[in-house]
C-alpha cells in the first residue's frame, strides 16, 4: 500500500508486538468495505437491518462493561507531569508504555490487524492532518469510514514523510481494569487498549481531532475545539457562521442541525450544519478566524433524538448508518430507542441482545447509545462542508446549564473578557421533579476532558491567539436553561434558539445596541424576537436579568476553579476576574 519507510517501519513494529495473523490495509474502497460489512454479518459482530427501511444500515452492541468513554482510564502522557496538567491524568511516558506493551503483547493473535489510512479534514486541506490507525476490529474501521476521510489518497498525501497520528487499537480481553486510553503528545502517538466502545477506539475522534490536536495547536499557532459550525443564510442569501462549544446534554447537535421558527423561514432565512462537534480554527489570509469541521460524519446520542428535537439528525441516520447499544425492533429488523416516538416494540431486544418488554419500566436502549451516520446524509448539511479553506467565524457562543445565574445571553466586552467567560464555563445538574440544584461542574470552553497539555497553559494559547487574529470574532454567552421556582424551563429552546443567535449576529454587524452589567452586555428585550410565541416582554426582561447575590457566589466558585488548575493561569483571565468582583460592588 505504500514505500513510506517511516510507516512500514511502525506497523513492523506494532505487528511485532501484538502478533496478528495478517494485515489488511483500508483502501477506502467500497469493494472492501461492503466484504468487511458482510465479514462484520457473518460472525455476528453487526447485524443487518431492514434494507427497504433503513438501507445500508447495521446494528452493533458492544460488550456490558464498555460503554462509554472512561475519563479515569484517559491519560496524557507527557516528559512532565506539569505540563499534561492538573485536570488530565498523567503517568511518566516510558513507565506508561511499558505497562501497556505488556497488555498489547500477543492481543491480536489469530485475528487481523487492519491499518487505516484516514484524514482529519480534506486531503490537501491546509487545515488537514493524517493519521493511521491499527486495530483488531472490524467494527472500527466501517466507524472509521464514516468519521473520517479513509483512502490511498491519504498515503498519497503523505508522501515519503512522517508527519502522521500513530493509533494503536486492540479490543484484548475488554477488561475494565486493565482498559486505557493514552495519548503521547509529544510523539504523536495515541494506544487504546481493552475497549470497543467508539469514544474510546475512533481514534480520530476525541483523541486526535482534541487532544492531540489541541497539542498541536498550541505548536503551530491554530486552535482545536469542542464545537459545532453552523452557518445562518439570510433572504440576500449572505452567510454568517457562528461555532458554539456547550457542556454535554445541553443541546449541542440540536443547535447544530437547527430548523428556523416559522416566522424567520417565511423571510427566506436557511439554517446549515457545517459541523456538530469538533472545529479546528485557523487565521485566513483576511485576518479573520476561519473554521473546518474535520470530521466525516456524526456521533451522536440516540435518545431523545426525534422528530421535535432534532428532524435533521433523524433524516440523516435513516440510511449509511451504524447504531450502537439501541433497541432492536424484531417486528420490522429496525431500531428503537427511548425518546424515538410512543410506539416502543413488542417484540423486541434491549442493548444487550435480551428479550425486552417495553412495560418492565428497564430502559431498552443504553444512554448513551449512537448511531454514526454521515455528515452528507444530513438534510442541511452546508455546502461549504468540504470547502478546504473552511468558513469565517462571525462569532464564537460559550453556555452552559444554569438554573439562576447566567442569563439567555451576554456578549463579552473584549477577546480577553471572553476568553474568561469561557474558561469559567459551568453546567449544573438538575433534579428536574423537584426543581433542586445540585452540583456544578466547571467545564471550561467544554473542553474539559479534552485539553491535551495543561488548562492554564491552554488558556494562554486562547489569550496568544487574540493577539494575532487581525479581525477576531466576537464572544458570547448562551443559556437556554433558566427555570422557574418550580423547575420548568422558561426559554422554549430548540428552533426558538435561533431568536438568540439573530440578536448576536444583529450585534456582530453593529445593528442594535445592549445594556452594560457586572458580567457584559446582555440585550435590550425588544431586540429579542418574540414574535409567536407563548412569552411577554416582562418574561424576557427576568431572562435577561443578571442577579448580583448569585453572581458574588459565582465568583467565589471562580476563585477556586482557577487555583485548582495551579500556577499557569494567565494573568489576563485573573484580571477579568477582579474587573468581575470590582462590577459586582
């Protein structure tokens, strides 16, 4: 497949290791993939579903104990511990890779190693980075196909160099004890061991497109973020993008895949999905912030996906799509999950492959079950989704989950003020029967689990980056979630959010002015489009209110959070904090 000596020399290495019976190098071709598919079939590792309902699609269950990502099983493993940070968990490298030969050593035995050739972004992109994956599933690579750009055009692209990802996967014995997902920043190197669940085994995903390419951002002066890029067309038919990073479940690929309200539709105005997760960012050479999606495809949540909170999402796994630990409908060989539609099966299996009753009140589906589906199926995918130069960024939305605090939204005052209010990002849990507020989790830029070098360092890179960025855009803050005393969400939320979304891209443009508070600018009601729904100007005005008791204790908790990431906190963010405290006298 290829002359590259860096390569052959690598896979000789880790084949040397694990001990496959055979490699099988991914051409990308539909040939291979369609036998690798019916392979998948026949030992049972995937099932295939209804060709006439859902065509071309499959289902997948993973062992019991494997089914989400394990951030106590995630290290960063640089020289010295200062510099993976406080916030990541870290072993000395040489100690980790010795633990972790010993678990590779042998785990591929009498299977079939398969080396996967993909690209994070376009081939010949600029944004575009290669990676090769080796692993022992099957399952993996058909993931890995859909997520990712997988070809002999990548090997091409390569050339003679040995400027790649090197991804070591083998699912071993999937023991929960023994299961690690390492990254070697330093030396480009992610292995992942005892799991088959995608978060852990995609290599590209978390791991690359975040971690290691956070790392590599930082080097080489460009940004990897846990965002989604969605573009707004108005009746002129001119686009502005907007990226968003949000906590988990707090409706990131619904904003993604967004369908306008009824009254910006008979405008003309289009919403399209660039990316639902992960955008690397660039300076372009009209000194703005330009943004890619490099991933292929979509992961996502299959609970709660239906057709009110996400239409878009469910068009798009109807066809090409993987569906990880769902229900599987036995009436028709489709799938189910909670939250699809009021029709659960009779006839049915749960996510583990048992008999299930949709009336013994156990869910059928896991959680955090998925499916993978390609972003080109998605019913507003943008056209620009393999532009190589990526989109401008008009503005960049932080949120989070709060009950009280944070307002509908806030634009900040500078670059700086808005590096800090994302880098203080928070989601409360909520116990919704009772309207209590538990804990909250500080998520900074909602990259918490994915920083791959130390948090007050990345923060930094954050503050360098404004500094170069000739035209940067705009910072905001969202928050969909405020409640009443009794526990209800006032905001209606979904499609509604994009009255939001008009009011920042109308202050992007200079179109309408904002009243000062303590924490920033937040809107004047009347410029919050209410026009149909069910809500009074005086309802806005409460969601707009910034209550200065609550923000003091916030503060507080700020305090905290910056001096449990140690020492690398820049000094700009504790600036922003005491013009904070200072506004809230």
């Amino acid at each position: 497949m290829t002359p590259n000596k860096h390569i052959l020399k690598w896979v000789d290495e880790m084949a040397a290791m694990t001990q496959p019976d055979r490699i099988v190098w991914i051409d990308g071709s539909e040939e291979q993939i369609d036998a690798l598919r019916r392979e998948a079939v026949g030992t049972g590792e995937m099932i295939k579903l209804n060709e006439n309902l859902l065509p071309n699609c499959y289902l997948h269950r993973t062992a019991v104990n494997d089914v989400a990502r394990v951030e106590g099983r995630t290290y960063i493993c640089t020289k010295t511990k200062e510099d993976a940070g406080t916030i990541n968990n870290w072993m000395d490298p040489a100690e980790m890779y010795a633990k972790l030969t010993k678990l590779f050593t042998g785990s591929m035995k009498g299977k079939t190693m398969y080396a996967i050739p993909y690209s994070m972004s376009v081939v010949g992109s600029p944004f575009a980075k290669y990676g090769i994956e080796l692993t022992d599933s099957i399952y993996v690579v058909l993931n890995m196909v859909i997520m990712t750009r997988v070809g002999a055009n990548v090997i091409e692209a390569l050339g003679d160099g040995d400027d790649f990802i090197k991804g070591l996967h083998a699912k071993a014995q999937l023991d929960e004890e023994n299961r690690y997902i390492v990254h070697f920043p330093e030396d480009n190197t992610i292995w992942s061991v005892n799991s088959g669940y995608g978060g852990n085994v995609l290599l590209g995903k978390k791991c690359f497109a975040l971690r290691i390419a956070s790392f590599l951002g930082r080097n080489e002066g460009w940004m990897a973020e846990h965002m989604l890029i969605l573009g707004i067309e108005n009746p002129k038919g001119e686009i502005s993008y907007i990226t968003a990073a949000f906590p988990s479940a707090c409706g990131k690929t619904n904003l993604a895949m967004l369908i306008p309200p009824e009254i910006y539709q008979k405008q003309g105005y289009k919403v399209w999905c660039v990316g639902d997760d992960i955008a690397w960012l660039r300076i372009g050479e009209d000194g703005r912030l330009w943004a890619v999606n490099p991933e292929n495809g979509f992961f996502g949540v299959a609970p709660g996906t239906n057709q009110k909170s996400n239409p878009n999402a469910l068009a798009t796994t109807m066809r090409d799509t993987i569906f990880t630990n769902v229900v599987h409908n036995m009436e028709n060989n489709t799938v189910w999950w909670e939250g699809l539609d009021k029709n659960p099966p009779k006839s049915a299996l749960n996510w583990k492959g048992e008999i299930w009753d949709c009336e013994s009140g156990e869910k059928g589906a896991h959680p955090n079950s998925r499916f993978t589906a390609l972003a080109k199926n998605c019913p507003c995918i943008s056209s620009e989704f393999d532009n190589p130069k990526g989109v401008p960024v008009t503005a960049i939305v932080f949120g989070g989950r709060r009950a009280k605090t944070a307002p509908l939204v806030y634009q900040s005052r500078s670059w700086n003020h808005g590096v800090f209010v994302g880098s203080v990002m928070a989601s409360e849990t909520t116990a919704a029967a009772t309207g209590a507020v538990g804990v909250v989790r500080r998520d900074p830029m909602a990259m918490r689990p994915f920083v791959g070098y130390d948090m007050g360092d990345y923060f930094a890179h954050w503050i360098a980056m404004g500094k170069k960025i000739p035209n940067p855009p705009k910072i905001f803050n969202v928050n969909w979630f405020r409640t009443d005393d009794e526990g209800h969400f006032i905001w209606p939320g979904f499609g509604d959010n994009m009255r939001v979304l008009m009011w920042i891209l109308a202050r992007c443009n200079n179109e309408v002015d904002a009243v000062e508070t303590p924490i920033g600018y937040v809107p004047k009601a009347e410029d919050i489009n209410i026009e149909g729904l069910d809500i009074d100007i005086d309802t806005i005005k409460g969601l707009l209110d910034v209550d200065k008791a609550l923000w003091t204790e916030e503060a507080a908790g700020i305090d905290d959070f910056y001096k449990s990431i140690g020492d690398r906190v820049p000094k700009e963010l504790w600036d922003e904090y005491e013009i904070l405290k200072a506004n809230l006298k």
